[in-house]
C-alpha cells in the first residue's frame, strides 16, 4: 500500500459504516439511480437510510449535538446516505447532512464539504470584513442626520404644498361661484353688458395665472432641495453598487474554492459549472454532491443514493421528517449530471399516475351547454409535459365532443384527486362559467383523510401560496411573495389514528388543499398518500364530492354529487 493509499484510507474509514454482514450479489444495486429519482430507492440503499435514521432517532447526530437542534422554528435538514463499494469490492455507505449544523460544517462521523479549506480561509474572512465595512457605511449613510433632514423637509414641504394648493383651490371655487351668481343676476337685470361680462371673464382669468404663478414658487421652493435629494441618492447608489460589486466577487472567489471531480476523473469548479449564472446561495452544500464528490475523491464506487429530511418542517412547508426527496433542481440541476459523468446512471424515474382504461368518462349533469364530469383518480387533467402520456380528461372531451368550442375545461383537479370537473360546450359558457370561479360564487367541497388525529373541530386556513422554485412543482407558504389562500375545514370522523375533513376552498390555489393540511401553521396533518407534502400510499385520499353553480343560460341552480370512492 502507497502513502498515498494510506492517507485516502485514513480519512475514509472513519466516515464509511461497512455492512455486517455483508450484503449477498444480488443485493447489491446493478446501476447507481439518478438523484432526481423520485421513486423508491434500492432495497439496500432503504437498509443503510433506516440505520441512518436509527442514529437520529437515537437522540444525536454527533458528538455533543443532539438531534434536537432540528426541531426548532427554523425547521430540520436534509440528509443524505450513499451505499458504495471499496477497491476491495466491501459495500458500505457514507452519510452527509445538507449545509451547515449548528454553524458548524464538520460534525464526527458524517462527510464533510466539498470546498478547499484553504482556498476558503484566505476569501472569507477579509472577505466578509469587507462586504460587513461597506454595509455600515450603507446603514450609516441611510441614518445620516443630514439626509433624514433633507427628507423630512421634502415632506414637510410636500405638505406645506399641499394645504396651499388646496386652500388655492377653495379660494378659486368661491370665487368661481360668486362669478356665477354675479352673471345671473346681471342677466336677470338687464346689466349683462359686454364690458361687465369681460370683467368677469378677467377675474376666471387672473385666477389662472394665480394658480400657474403659485405651482411655479411651490417648484421653485423644491428645486434647491430636490438637487440636494438627487446628490444623495447617487452617493447611496454607487455605495449600494459597491458593495454589491465587493460581494458578487467574494462569492466567486468562494465558488471557486469548490472543486468537484466526475466519475471521469475530470474537475470542475462551482464557478466554471454554472458561468454566465449565479449560483444561489448554499450550491454546492446539498448532501448528494458532498456525497458523490467525496466517493470518487477517494476511490469508492457509488451505487446508491438517497435524500431524506429529517426534523421540523421549514417555515415555508413541504417537508416531512423521514420521506425521501429528489435532488432540488435549482442548486443541484446543473451540477450532479457534471458529477455523474462517467458513472453507470439509470435513466431518472419520473412520477408517472396509475395506468387507466379507456373507459368512457362518467358524466354526472349533462346539460346543452356543459357537463359535469367525474374524474378518477391517476388521470391528468389536461395534458402534461410528458408527451409519452397522451390520456387526459381533455383528450376524452374532445374526442366525445368534437365540435364543442373553448378550453372546455372550467377548472382542473391535480392528477392524483378525484371528482367533480365541470366543463363548458362552447366559449360563452365558458365566459360565464368562469366568472362564477372567479368571484367566488362556486360552492365547492371536498373530502379527505388525514394522516393523523386532528384535535380541532372546524376552522379557516389562511396561507398564502407560491411554486417552490427549487422543486416545482411543490408550493410553500411564503407571506411575503405568496397569493392569498382560504380554506374553511370541518371534521367528519376520526378512526383508526386518522381523521376525515370536508374542505371548502375560498380560492383555487395549485395544491392549497394539500399544502394548508400539511404545513404546520395549518392543520399539520398531510393528507393520506401525498407524496409531495407527505407519504406515498395506495392513492392521495382527496375528493371532489360536491359544486354548486349556476347554469349559464337560465341562472338556475345546479348542484352535482359524487360520493368519495374511500
């Protein structure tokens, strides 16, 4: 063994856990899946994700940190385990947690980041020194008692303007009235003469240029201090400038201290991998490329790969402790198809709904100018992006109803709920339809099972909702960017530590039933088979079972019912 054979195995042993025993041939994965898999992982990539998930179990990630520090407001962390084989052939796997833990980025025990320390040292600190020094004179120049000064006497003299060109203007309106009555009476006295009616006209006149002579002073009293106002804003601009200038080139400083090498032997650094963009904050600190980036670094095969979270769920929602995740697409899309160059990959498993017969749609309300439709469960609504999937409800309409005209379709239902799905003959129903949506005239219900025992009877749910850039087409709750989201609840039953709901939505945000069930300042409860918001299971337990709308011609009401299949 080589010095250098000895030094590579000093520093994996103690961060690799061998199977014992070791698994049997046909145990071990034939190909290492793609990180963007969102299927399950292989049987022996579960086995070494369960002892992972036994260790945080347990009560400690490492050393002095207990797996406590996950539980807070700010939510947990995604962990990462990836089963790999020695040189000697041994399978083992290593474990890798996403960022930083506690400000610390080495914890005993669990792979360590991919950037060069040393490149890293000589950046950061002087670095962050400089980005800190700019910033205060930011702030500083922000809190100036001469710049608040300057922009309390602009509003002060806004203010001043104000009442004066109000005043000006009940003057010039008294006077204006009092013109009036002076030519009705002069009419009614047989005094209108041409002179004393231009005399009048002279006063409407002089009140003109009065207002035009005062809006002149009011733009003179605000020139002298609007240069002033200019000046300072293009100080703070070239400060502000400066300091996004200072930052931007510490961040690629930094981006070129993470060198990542593919299963080609090939090494590229996070700046050259993502050049012209920017890298958003954190690339490059998910589990999977430390994990892959560590494994070829120091001679181990990947086999096998596997995110999960673990802990509270982020303020934003969308993660549940112990379900598995593919690779965000933001941070990690451009860089693990770099890493996995070189490497046996099997083709990314994409979600694909249950396959679905032929069979006519059921039609619950047909009338001459639209139908309801029951939707099964596993059948998109509209066409997806996967054009080998070809079977929509749209598709069907159509079929069934080649000269109707218009999108057809009022509403949608996500491809893993059922129910209700009302839908227009032409585009004048579909106008007067729609119009019911969108103010909100439409009486909809659904219904749903939760995974777990809700305490509270009945309530309103006011989230607001965005797409989660990283992982679309997931939504979070974001009360800064989010449209706003209502849904009123009520209990039906509670069994078998589960609880069934009646959903009324408000509004008819992408995924609001599933997100306000699942995030916690909901009703903290996922719906039963939600792999998004929180397990996969036989089906999502989601029904539309009820609309109430108006017909589009008569007005008349129309109520339409289909009982949920579970």
């Amino acid at each position: 063994m080589t010095c250098a054979d000895v030094a590579a195995a000093s520093t994996v042993q103690p961060l690799i856990t061998w199977f014992d025993p070791q698994p049997a041939p046909e145990e071990r994965p034939r190909r290492l899946n793609s990180p963007f898999d969102v299927g399950e992982p292989a049987l022996l990539v579960r086995r070494a994700m369960e002892q992972v998930m036994a260790q945080l179990r347990a009560g400690f990630i490492g050393p002095g940190l207990p797996t406590s520090v996950l539980a807070g407001a700010d939510g947990g962390k995604m962990f990462g385990v990836l089963v790999v084989a020695g040189p000697d052939g041994r399978l083992g796997f290593l474990k890798a947690f996403s960022g930083q833990l506690q400000q610390a980025w080495d914890v005993e025990g669990w792979v360590p980041p991919v950037f060069d320390r040393a490149a890293r040292a000589e950046v950061e600190p002087p670095g962050e020194r400089a980005v800190k020094v700019l910033t205060a004179k930011v702030d500083a120049f922000r809190q100036a008692p001469e710049r608040v000064a300057l922009q309390q006497q602009r509003a002060h003299l806004a203010q001043a303007h104000s009442e004066a060109r109000a005043s000006l203007k009940r003057l010039h309106e008294e006077r204006r009235l009092d013109r009036r009555r002076q030519r009705d009476d002069l009419r009614a006295e047989g005094r209108d003469t041409p002179e004393a009616m231009r005399a009048l006209d002279r006063q409407s006149q002089a009140d003109d240029v009065e207002l035009r002579q005062a809006k002149r002073a009011w733009q003179t009293e605000r020139e002298g201090l609007e240069v002033a106002l200019r000046r300072d804003a293009r100080r703070l601009g070239a400060l502000e400038r400066l300091r996004r200038l200072v930052s931007q080139v510490v961040s690629w400083q930094l981006y070129d201290s993470y060198l990542f090498v593919n299963g080609r032997g090939q090494q590229r650094s996070l700046r050259a991998l993502f050049e012209p963009r920017v890298p958003s904050s954190g690339t490059g600190d998910c589990a999977a490329p430390k994990l892959i980036t560590f494994a070829l670094r120091n001679g181990l095969t990947p086999l096998g790969l596997v995110e999960f979270w673990w802990g509270a769920a982020p303020p934003g929602g969308g993660r549940v402790e112990g379900a598995v995740y593919p690779a965000c697409k933001d941070k990690c899309g451009p860089l693990l198809p770099f890493l996995l160059e070189g490497l046996d990959v099997a083709p990314s498993r994409r979600f694909q709904p249950t396959a679905l017969p032929s069979h006519p749609l059921e039609t619950l309300h047909e009338g001459a100018r639209f139908v309801v439709v029951n939707k099964p469960e596993g059948l998109l609504s509209v066409p997806g992006t996967d054009e080998a999937v070809t079977d929509s409800v749209l598709a069907r309409l159509k079929a069934r109803y080649p000269h109707a005209s218009g999108p057809l379709l009022v509403h949608r239902l996500d491809v893993e709920t059922s129910g209700l799905l009302l839908v227009a003959l032409d585009d004048e129903a579909y106008v007067a339809l729609q119009a019911q949506f969108i103010e909100r005239a439409v009486d909809k219900r659904y219904v749903a099972v939760l995974d777990g025992v809700l305490e509270r009877d009945a309530g309103v749910i006011s989230l607001p909702l965005r797409v989660d850039l990283e992982q679309r087409p997931r939504q979070l709750v974001d009360f800064v960017h989010g449209k706003p989201a209502e849904t009123h609840f009520q209990v039906l039953a509670r069994a078998n530590g589960r609880t069934r709901v009646a959903f009324f939505p408000k509004t008819g945000r992408t995924h609001q039933l599933r997100v306000h069930a699942a995030h916690r300042d909901g009703l903290g409860l996922p719906i039963v088979g939600d792999r998004l918001y929180g397990r996969p299971d036989r089906r999502l337990l989601l029904h539309a079972e009820r609309l109430v709308f108006r017909e589009p011609t008569s007005g008349a009401l129309v109520v339409v019912e289909a009982p949920a299949p579970f």
